[in-house]
C-alpha cells in the first residue's frame, strides 16, 4: 500500500500544472455545493432558532371567519360521483380554492368575543385563550402631543416585556392604570438622552380614541374599514348611509373614549438575543403605547362598535406544540381563520429543505463538469506513462495493482480538492455571514442573533469526501485501460 501511494504521489507531481487545474473544478463543486447547503442550514436554524421559544410553537392565531372553509392540507380534496375527468379535476380546483383565503375584505361570519372564545376555550388541548388587543389613540402628555399612536395590550402575567425597561418600572397589576412608553415616541418628543425621560415619568397620559366627523367610514374598526376600502366609489356612497346601522349607532359620528393614565416606564426597541413572541411582537412591532392587558380590554369595549364586532384577534394556547395543528383545523372548523406557528414553521422548514435540494443538485452540476476533467486527465496520464506501466507489470506488478495507482492519483486530486474547496468556504463564510447579517439587520423589524451560514459537522466530511468519491468514480475506466496494457507492447512503445 505504502508503494502505490509513492507511485501514486510521483506520478502527481510529474504534472503539478494540469493537475492543479483538473483539481480545480473539484474544488468549485465542493465549494459550491458547501456554500449553499450551509446557507440552508442557517436559514433553517434563523427559523427556528426565531420561533422555537416563548411558547411560539404552542400558539395558535385567531381572527374572525369569512365563512371560506379554511384546511391545513387544502389540496387533500376528494370529489365524489361519477362524472367526466375534466369536470372532476376542475371540481377539484373548485374545492381547493375555496379552502384557501384570496380576499381579505369582506364581512366576517365570525367574530372573536367573549362568547365565542369561552366557546373554543373548551375544545380539546386548549389551556387558555385571550384576546389580543391593538388600537390607535390620540395621545397628551403635558405639553407633549401626538395622534393617533398605536397601542398594545401586554399580558403583565407572562413578564415578556419587563427586560425591555430602560426607564421608570414595569406593568404593577394586569389592570392597573398604567402605560408604557417607547423610546422611539420620545425620541419623536425631542428626548434624546435617557435623563430626559423623567420628564414624562409619573405624570398623567391622556388616550383619546380617534374621531373623523368628516369621514364617519373612518371611525370603524379595521374590520369594516377593510369592507369599506373593496368597494367600488357608488357602492361606497350608498354603504355610507347605512353605515350608523351597520356599526349600531344612531349618529353618522361615535362618542370617543378618553380615559387618563399615569406614565410609569419607557420601553427600548427589540435587540438581538431579546425573547420573541411571534404572535404578539409581530402585532406590537409599531407600537408606542403599552397598557396592561385587562387595562386595554376595559377601555378597547368602552367602543359601542368594538363591544358589537369584537376583538381584532385572540391567542390560544394549546398544552403540547404536537397538539397545534389540530387544534388549529378545530378552530377553523368552528368559523374561524387561524393559524398556528408550528405548522407555518414545518411549511417554512420544507420549502426551504426543497430550494436547499434543488440548488444543491444544480451546484453539483460542477462535480459533474469536474469528471470530465479527471477523466481526461487520467486518459492522457495512461497515454503518456505507457511504458512505465509495462515496467510495472513486467516486474511483477498485477492488473489491480495497476488500477489501484491510477485511482489513488485520482482518489488524491478529489481529495485534495474538496479539502481546498471546504476550506476556501470557510474562509467565505466568516464575511458572508457579517454582510448576511447585516442584510437582515437593516431589513428585518425583528433582529436576529446568529449565523447566515451553518456549516453542519456532516457536511465538513461529506465535501471532501464527495469530491475523492466523484474522482474515483470518474477514473474507473482509464484505470482499467492501464491495467489492460500488454507488457510486452508497453516496453516497445516509445
């Protein structure tokens, strides 16, 4: 063995140019292939990494139904009956489309109340089911004003919030009268530094639900509003003087809540490594105001409108994640639209091991290019040593020890090139993954702390090892000329 790897070696060396270079394409392959399933890998850690805490994977989203019967699979469609294939198929389509939502504006069958979620707080798997509560305000602090601001219910009980406190304290009780600031209110406030903060610290807010006597479509909850912006300019006009009936007023204008609180906090923006809520951080993201929970419902159902259509959404909490999917299709087959962040995170997580797949075997074409290298190499390297191979057999040297020189050489060059092209991904990936990182940093509302790139230990042996496997395969059959060569007529070749 030692010997054919000494042969093997020598022979490599006699040309180091055309070697170097049909090592090259190995190389590019490894790298290639290296670099996207790494980015892959770190896209799928981002994802999970993002939603797997915070008891995200045992929520489930609720909002009202438009009365579209919603599926978790809605393309297991079945139409029964005997009928031609083509009206069976545009059947199908039929039923699959409506499973899945393709308009946001209309009006909902259901909505979330306290009724109805006392209603699915008793379906199976459910602990507990709360609603969500976002609304805009007109906002007075002092001399400080502003409107409208969006503000968010915080569940005081659950703390999620409390490490984002720079200033002041936290929420005492679930309904006490207290708000939370974020900084970046004040900062529109003119307060630059944290020691301006105590300017609003312990004095009394103002909220003020927002009135347009101009325009009274615009005083109805986003649930109408929404139904009000499909319609067409003479739809729209004739709506308008239905609309006290349809929000259950008697007045084309609403009376505005106003209710007064004392500033007890001030909140700093979302930083890499801080806990992540996906359901309520992706509705506080633009928030400016924070009030406790029960604080927030109190005043959000002072609303004549809000306490007839409901709350703007609900969250549930299921005992297990395995149980989420089910307990979503329960939801929804109760009228509702809901989703749940486990199965979103299993839809996200094979669509990317699919692009992962996909791009992964184009990448791999190179491999495929580089045998054709090693072929011609190997060729050309049999053509070239034909009489040191005759040498070979006539001092003994058999077909398979023959054909075992040629693939080692082949076997080294694989090797070699997939260990420089695992390498050179590597040394890539450390300023890809500050660039990548970046990237999201400026894009994303939500930051992440973590890797663009994720080489898995798998991987860092299955390049290198892809790339000697690849080389091997492609000198199978120059190496098996080799071992024909007849002796006799090898040492007569000049």
């Amino acid at each position: 063995m030692k010997g054919i790897l000494g042969l093997a070696f020598e022979g490599l060396l006699r040309k180091k140019g055309r070697n170097l270079l049909t090592m090259s394409g190995v190389l590019i392959g490894v790298f290639a292939l290296t670099m996207i399933v790494s980015l892959g890998e770190g896209l799928a850690h981002a994802v999970t990494d993002t939603v797997s805490g915070q008891d995200n994977l045992r929520q489930v989203g609720v909002t009202g139904g438009f009365g579209i019967e919603l599926s978790n699979d809605p393309f297991d469609v079945s139409i029964e009956g005997e009928m031609p294939d083509d009206r069976r198929e545009r059947l199908r389509r039929a039923a699959v489309n409506r499973r899945q939502i393709r308009q946001w504006y209309g009006r909902r069958v259901t909505q979330v109340t306290e009724e109805t979620m006392a209603t699915l707080a008793t379906l199976p798997h459910v602990e507990s089911i709360s609603p969500v509560i976002v609304e805009r305000y007109e906002v007075k602090v002092g001399e400080f004003e502003s409107g409208p601001k969006l503000s968010f219910g915080v569940d005081v009980a659950q703390r999620r919030y409390e490490g984002r406190i720079i200033a002041g304290s936290y929420f005492s009780a679930p309904d006490a009268g207290e708000v939370i600031l974020h900084e970046y209110l004040l900062y529109k406030w003119g307060m630059l530094e944290g020691d301006d903060y105590s300017g609003v610290l312990g004095k009394k807010i103002s909220l003020k639900s927002i009135i347009n006597e101009q325009d009274p479509a615009a005083n109805a909850p986003p649930q109408m509003q929404g139904f009000m912006e499909g319609l067409t300019p003479e739809e729209r006009e004739a709506a308008m003087k239905l609309l006290p009936r349809l929000m259950g007023m008697a007045q084309q204008t609403r009376k505005p809540v106003e209710r007064e609180f004392t500033v007890v906090g001030v909140m700093r923006e979302t930083i890499p490594g801080d806990p992540l809520n996906i359901i309520e951080d992706g509705q506080s993201v633009q928030a400016d105001v924070f009030l406790p929970l029960e604080t927030a419902r109190a005043m959000f159902e002072e609303s004549a409108v809000n306490a007839q259509l409901g709350y703007p959404a609900a969250v549930v909490i299921v005992d297990s994640p395995d149980n989420a999917p089910g307990v979503e299709q329960a939801v929804r087959d109760k009228g509702f639209t809901a989703f749940s962040v486990a199965s979103v995170l299993k839809q996200v997580e094979t669509m990317l091991t699919v692009i992962t797949v996909i791009i992964a075997f184009l990448t791999g074409i190179a491999l495929i290019v580089s045998t054709l290298g090693i072929v011609n190499t190997m060729i050309t390297s049999v053509l070239e040593r034909t009489r040191e191979i005759g040498i070979f057999k006539a001092v003994g040297a058999t077909n398979a020890q023959v054909m075992a020189v040629f693939l080692t050489e082949s076997a080294m060059i694989g090797l070699v090139g997939g260990l420089l092209g695992l390498g050179l991904a590597v040394l890539a990936m450390l300023p890809g993954d500050a660039i990548g990182g970046a990237m999201i940093a400026e894009r994303a509302a939500i930051p992440y702390r973590g890797n663009v790139f994720v080489l898995p230990m798998w991987l860092a042996v299955a390049g290198p090892a892809l790339g000697a496997v690849t080389a091997v395969l492609a000198a199978i059959v120059p190496a098996r000329r080799a071992a024909r060569i007849d002796p006799v007529k090898a040492l007569r070749h000049d």
